[in-house]
C-alpha cells in the first residue's frame, strides 16, 4: 500500500469547550478520499487543520510529512477550497484566480496564463472576464475549485464543493474532481450528502463528533451491513397475499406495512431474500410494481453506523474505526 | 517541502503524478501582492477619490497665505512668524480631517472585513505569513494617508525653501523638508496603527469605524477639556490629536500652548501606537480561520 499523504494520531481540536475533533487517528492514502458526516461532525475542523488554518489543540498531524501548522513551505503544496464563498465580489474570475495565484507564488508574469487556463478547464472560459458577483452559485464553486488548484498543488482539500450546486454544476464537478485524482493529485474532499461523495470515490472517511466512525472502501465498510437487517421496499398490486407468501421464509426477518400497496421486508440474507421476491412474482403472479432497498447506498451505512453510539455498540463494532 | 515530495519515496509519485517544477516566489515578496490588490480596491472607492481630491485643496489656501506672508516679509513688513509655520498648519489643522476620513475608510475596517468575508480562508490556507498580511494591509492605507498628509506638507517646504530671501535664509529652512516628512511619517502610524488594532477586535467594520472615530475625537474633547479646567496639562495626553498637535509644535517651533517638554506627548503617543501595533500583532499572531 502507498505511503499515507496525511497521518494524524490522538488529534485533537476544542473550540473553547466544544470538541470539534476528538482523538482522532487516521491515516489518509493518496487517491480521492471523501470525508462524509453529518453538520458537526468535524469534517471542516478536520481540513483546516490540515491546511494550516487551525492550530490542534493536542496529538500529532502530518501532511506530506511535515507538521501543518505555520508550516509555509508546505502550504506551497497545497489547493484549499472553502466552504465558505468570502471571494472579492468585484474581481472577474481571472482577477481573483490570478491574486491568489500570487499569493501562493506563481510570478506575475505566469499568473494570469494560468488563472485563465484553469478557468477555461472548469468551464468559466465565457465568464472568466464577469466579475464574480455576478456569477451563479455554481460558478462561484467552481471559480474557488480553480484558485485551489490555479497553483499546481500536491494536495487538494475541498470543502463541501458541490454545495448549492444546481445539477450540472454538480456533474461537472464531480467529474473534474474524479479526474484530478486520476491525475494524481491527492484529492480529500469532504460533504454531507452521502452520494455525492460516493460519485467521486470509493474511499471514505466517516466522521461522527469529531470522531471516524469508519473508513476504508465504501464496498468494505458496506459488508459490515450484512449482519445488520436490510430492508427491501415491495410496491405490489396485493401487498399483504405478497407478504404472506414471504413471511415463512427464514431469509424474513420482519415485515411492515406502509400503506396498503408497500410492503417493507427486513432481511439478514439479501442474498436469499431477493430470489424469493422473485420467485413470488413468477409463482404467484404478483404484480410488482417496484422494488427499492433504502439501505443499499451510503445513506444506510451512515445511519447504521451513527443509529447505536452506545459503548456497547461501539464496542460489537470495534474494528470499524481507526488506522487502516 | 522537497525532501517528502522527491525524496521519499511518494506515494504521490506511485499515481505518476508530476509535481509542480516550475519558478515560485519567495515568501518575503507576499506582502507586495497584498498591497498591490488593498491599493486597488481602496482605489476603487469613490469616496477614496473625493476624499484625495478634496485634500489637496487646504494647501492651495496655504500656499497663498504663506507667498502673502513671505512677500510682505521680503517687503520688511513685521511678520509675527516664519511662514514656514504654515506647513505644520496645514498639516495639522487642515488635512486632519482628510486624513483622518480616510484612515476611516482603508485602515479602520480593514481587517473586519476580511474576517466577516471570510478572505482570510484564502490568504492563511497560503503560504502567507501573519506579518506579510500585516504589512500589506498596512502600507497600502500609509500610501494613501501619507499622502494626504505629506504631498501638500512637502510642496509648502518646497515652496518656503524655494521663496527664501536669500542663499542662507534657504539653507536655514532645509530641514523643514526632513521635519514635514518626519512629522507626516508619525502622523500616519497615529491614524492607522490605532485603527487597524480596533479593526482587529471586530467583526463589523461599521462598529470599527465608530469605534475609531469615538477613540479618536472623544479623548481629544475630554482629555483637553479637563485639562483646562483642572491646569493639568498631562490629562490631555490621552489624546492621540493632542500629542500629535504638541509633537508637532516642538518639530516646527510653533509657540507652545502648553507648559509640557515635547517628550511628554512624544512618549505618550509612542505608547499608544505601541500597544496598538503589539495588539494587532498578537491578534493576528494567534488567529485561526473560522467561517
């Protein structure tokens, strides 16, 4: 396995008396990673401590294998978009795209060549001259995405990128962010909605109270799902006959009803249960009209993971979190 | 930075990922992109514009009074004082104001603003130093006060050299050049150093702005208020304008209106402006970046 880009041990950060991250220990490959939790979970504590923007308050962080804190040499290497717009409403696109360029060190000379050519790569070429108050909230993610990576950066950290997005600002994105980690940047980003994290990779990192609740493949971690109830919803002309052709299965766990057409089938072997659904249309003449399972994305795997905190359930689950 | 991206064996090297090589500038120049980009945004104000323009008109109504004065001593009229007085004049009694407006407008909510814009998101998540802000931000509102302040002090100088009587008489007013520089250096960190330690204390520029303004004058009508009526002239040292007045009074050899030595509101000043720049510094020392 590769080196780690990003190692972090026992790190901490409190806001006064607010745990933003709490021991948290990790390491991160390089590739795409997502950071995926709910609002507060740490994710935007977590990547400005990796860029330097807040100091831990205890344990060990390293970047590329140097401390992160006022650590400039470093920041060189690094392509940080916020969450947050905080962008100079007066600037066009190349304007602001070049001041940072600069910033970041990139001669004058070179500096607006590059800001236009990134701009032109997330498609703002049109746009580049319009000063960014004017821009939609889709451009405005994508002009912050070019000043994060106008500078060549070794290491991508993007905050929330797609928020308030509308759709084909999201594809867009999505796809640019796939291909700069197929270009071997080391790209962390992170988001609360759970699919668009896995449109862009298969390793996740997921945060909980400042805490990683789990990481690895997003395929690995849901394995993890299969000892857990799954749950099929069945719309079908004649839900309760479909149901009690189902409930003497032993890959049935429990059965609920939704309204008089939707049965929800909860199941510990999904891989029996669905040849059974089948089987009932074929056999039987069932008319099914769909056939959902709530809990085959990432949004389960979350809501599986974050549902039981208890230490006891922490504990049945012990192997989930920490280094991989 | 090298040795873990080219010695080590990377792992970003393992994706066939090529790392920038291309030139970078050093961290020490940083400053000068900060103070090129606050320039033009100040620049972009129209009131920075008014406020520039509207200035330099005291010191055409000084320059006439002093050729009135300097012409009526050639004539052996009795003149109380040398013109050259009219520079400290100008300076203080009538760009003041200007310079003040516009310490108000570039230096006071400076760093307010970034803050409640969440600019510094951008700047620290760069290879920019607290100091390189600091001094960026800094020098771009000291351009535009210290003009307004020395541009009109510098060409009354030029004009009282100039308009000498005689070779010596010229040669005797040559250090009111050295002098109106000296005084419009400290008058320009007494208007922005104050401002930018308020601006740091402060998410809302528009409370930094009052804020400055009430420091500025309210000390200076308490402070000289009590003062007189009280016969303690060291209670007025809590004024910033009051010390620069005094200060300003000693440089130039305006007959004092006070019985205090000039180190009194020297050392009072540099006190304050002191802390403020310790302040400022410590603020952004230990800032962190929350949006």
């Amino acid at each position: 396995m590769s080196q780690p880009v990003v190692v972090s041990e026992g790190l901490c950060k409190w806001y006064g008396k607010v745990v933003g991250i709490n021991e948290l220990t990790v390491d991160i490959p390089p590739g795409v990673t997502g950071l995926l939790g709910p609002n507060g979970a740490g994710k935007s504590t977590l990547i400005k401590l990796l860029v330097g923007a807040l100091r831990p308050s205890r344990g060990k962080l390293q970047v590329l294998g140097q401390k992160v804190w006022r650590n400039r040499d470093l920041l060189a290497h690094i392509g940080y978009c916020p969450d947050h717009d905080g962008v100079h409403e007066d600037l066009s696109g190349t304007e602001f795209v070049a001041f940072l360029a600069r910033l970041s060190g990139v001669p004058a000379d070179k500096a607006n060549r590059r800001a236009e050519e990134t701009l032109d790569r997330l498609g703002l070429a049109d746009a580049r001259h319009r000063p960014i108050g004017h821009y939609s909230k889709g451009m405005r993610q994508r002009a912050k995405l070019a000043q994060a990576i106008v500078h060549q950066p070794d290491l991508l950290l993007l905050d929330e990128p797609l928020t308030g997005c509308d759709p084909l600002a999201r594809v867009q994105l999505v796809k640019i962010i796939k291909e700069l980690g197929d270009e071997g940047k080391v790209v962390i980003v992170s988001s609360h909605i759970l699919h668009e994290i896995e449109a862009m990779t298969d390793e996740i990192i997921l945060l909980y109270k400042g805490q990683v609740l789990a990481n690895g493949n997003i395929y690995r971690i849901r394995e993890m799902i299969d000892a857990h109830p799954h749950k099929i919803e069945i719309h079908c002309d004649d839900s309760r006959a479909l149901a009690k052709y189902l409930v003497g299965d032993q890959s049935v766990h429990s059965l609920a009803f939704s309204n008089d057409n939707v049965v929800t089938v909860q199941t510990r072997m999904p891989d029996q249960c669905y040849p059974l659904i089948a089987n009932a249309a074929l056999d039987n003449g069932f008319k099914i009209s769909g056939l959902n399972s709530p809990d085959n994305n990432l949004q389960s795997i979350f809501k599986y993971l974050t549902e039981d905190r208890s230490p006891e359930g922490v504990a049945q689950r012990g192997t989930t979190g920490g280094k991989r | 930075m090298k040795s873990a991206i080219t010695d080590q064996k990377s792992p970003i090297r393992d994706l066939g990922y090529k790392p920038y090589d291309g030139p970078r500038l050093s961290h020490r120049g940083r400053f000068q992109v900060l103070f090129r980009r606050n320039l033009a945004l100040a620049w972009a104000s129209t009131l920075v514009k008014v406020d520039l323009i509207l200035s330099m008109f005291p010191m055409v109504v000084c320059a006439v009074i002093m050729y009135l004065k300097l012409a009526a001593q050639k004539r052996g009229l009795p003149i109380k004082e040398d013109p050259g007085l009219w520079v400290f004049n100008c300076i203080f009694w009538c760009q003041i104001w200007f310079a003040f407006t516009m310490s108000l407008l570039v230096a006071a909510p400076t760093i307010s603003a970034d803050v409640r814009s969440g600019a510094f998101q951008f700047y620290f998540a760069r290879p920019v130093s607290r100091m390189a802000y600091l001094l960026g931000k800094v020098l771009s509102a000291a351009v535009l006060i210290a003009s307004i302040l020395a541009i009109p002090g510098l060409l009354l100088a030029i004009m009282r050299v100039a308009l000498a009587a005689d070779g010596g008489d010229a040669l005797t007013q040559l250090p009111l050049l050295l002098k109106t520089i000296l005084y419009s250096v400290l008058f320009t960190a007494t208007l922005i150093l104050p401002a930018f330690a308020l601006g740091a204390l402060s998410r809302q520029p528009g409370y930094v702005q009052g804020g400055w303004a009430a420091l500025f004058f309210l000390p200076w009508l308490l402070g000289e208020g009590i003062a007189a009526a009280t016969e303690i002239p060291y209670i007025a040292l809590i004024s910033l304008p009051t010390n620069l007045r005094w200060i300003g009074e000693a440089l130039f050899g305006v007959p004092s209106s006070h019985d205090l030595a000039w180190y009194w509101p020297t050392g009072a000043l540099l006190l304050i402006v002191g802390c403020a720049t310790w302040w400022v510094i410590r603020r952004l020392d230990r800032v962190e970046v929350f949006s």
